[in-house]
C-alpha cells in the first residue's frame, strides 16, 4: 500500500532551518543528515 506524504510549509521550514544549522557546524554530516530524513519519509510512504 503506498502512501502520499504533503510537507507543510512549517515542515519544510524546520528542516531547512536544521540543515542550514548543521551545514555550518558540520557540512558532510549534515548532506548525511538531509538524505538519511528524506530516505527515512520517502522510504516510509512505500509500504
């Protein structure tokens, strides 16, 4: 069964906030980061 998921304005908000905060602490983590999330809400619609 798969799932639709809508980001919120708020949503994307916070998580471009976040990503912006750990690119400047930590650039590699944060791609890791960024793509582990989107992985993790994209991989969760698929089932």
């Amino acid at each position: 069964m798969a799932f639709q998921v809508r980001m919120t304005r708020t949503a994307n908000a916070e998580i471009e906030a976040a990503y912006s905060w750990l690119r400047e602490q930590n650039p590699v983590y944060a791609d890791k980061w960024f793509r582990e999330l989107m992985d993790t809400i994209f991989d969760d619609v698929r089932y």
